[in-house]
C-alpha cells in the first residue's frame, strides 16, 4: 500500500510539472527612490541599485537621482505593479536645506517626531496605496574621522529614529539602519568626499538589502 501512495504522489508531481502547474516563483518588481547615496558609481554600473539588481537577478526600475531632496523623491516615485519599493532620502533636506540653522523645521517637513507626518510618510502612504511593501534604507555613518556631515551625525540619528517608528506603525513597511556598517576608523566604505559610498560601500549596502528582501519573501 505504502509502494502505491509512492507511485500515484511520483505520477501527481510528474503531471504537475508537465502541465505547467508547477512554476518557480516569480522575481520582485522593484523599483528604488533616492538620493545620491543611490545614484553614486551608477555610470560604471556599480551603483546600489545596480549591484542589487545582479544580486537578485531582477530589472530595479531606478529613479533615483543625486542632489535630490524629499520632494524631489516623491516626484520620482511612478505608480505600477512593484512588489518593493526600495527609498532613501532626507539627507539632503537636512545638510543643504537647513546650513545649520534650521535643523528641527526641516526635519519636521520630511518627517514629524510621531513619524506619521511630513513628505516622506505621505510618499510611503502613496506606494502602499498601490500596492507595494516598503523599505526605507538609512544612511552611512562617518567611520569616527573628519567628515562634512559630521556635526549632521545626531539630527541622523533622530531622522532615522523617526522613520524606524513610521515603520513600526504602518503596514507593510521596514527600516533597514546602515548605522552599524562601518567599523569605526575604516575609511574603505566611503568616496573620497567622506559623504557617499564608496564601490565597496555600495556593494556592502546593496548586499544588505538583497538580504532583507530574500529573508522578506
């Protein structure tokens, strides 16, 4: 009995397979919103949108742009089928937008101190409006040496401790910090200007987030 149960579940899989029935799961629609931190090395291909694409073996529909602020962002973002839409962004608004002087009223404008208001949850409410998860992907931190936005390192720290609570109320979305990834005196993350990544810091971010969407799925 047992030697039949065996042979008509070996036929079911077989006509399974022959008919089409059985087929392998179909790659993410992704598309990726951003910044510089996006944008830098992407005319060689080595971009962060770049190297997760060969990671997971699927078109990115990449839309960011360098210099770009939150608004410029949201206007990058094109309604579809995605199943991801990948972001970063706000670094700008708070380095060129505020000199220093109006850190609190700019931050406030991306994102609210109860992380559900400002551009950038109105951006994340659009794209889960459609349909797709989101996955805000925090910035690189300077590796404990001189860096332009050093002195930006706490109002950082609080931008990204806002959006970690946006994606602690919404649905369907996540924070992935990068605040971890650069061991303190490693300068081999980092461009020369101390502010992007450098190929290897991209690749190790992209790596990151390939991570997170494989362990997602």
């Amino acid at each position: 009995m047992h030697r039949i149960f065996l042979l008509i579940g070996w036929l079911f899989g077989v006509a399974l397979v022959g008919s089409g029935a059985a087929v392998a799961q179909e790659a993410p629609r992704i598309q990726l919103l951003g910044d510089s931190m996006m944008a830098t090395h992407r005319l060689i291909g080595r971009s962060i949108p770049d190297v997760l694409g060969r990671t997971l073996d699927v078109e990115i529909a990449n839309q960011a742009a360098s210099g770009a602020m939150i608004r410029g962002i949201s206007r990058q973002y094109e309604s579809g089928e995605y199943d991801w839409v990948v972001l970063n962004g706000g670094g700008n608004d708070m380095w060129l937008g505020c000199g220093c002087r109006e850190c609190e009223e700019r931050m406030d404008m991306v994102i609210g101190e109860d992380g559900m208001s400002g551009r950038l949850p109105q951006l994340v409410a659009r794209i889960l409006k459609d349909g797709a998860q989101v996955l805000y992907v925090g910035y690189l931190r300077s590796p404990g040496f001189s860096s332009p936005i050093e002195n930006c390192r706490d109002e950082g720290d609080e931008m990204e401790r806002r959006v970690a609570l946006m994606a602690s109320k919404l649905r369907d979305t996540y924070h992935l910090s990068n605040a971890d990834l650069v061991p303190s005196g490693d300068r081999s993350f980092h461009a020369f200007d101390r502010i992007h990544p450098s190929i290897k810091g991209s690749r190790a971010i992209a790596q990151r987030i390939a991570n997170f969407l494989s362990e997602t799925e």
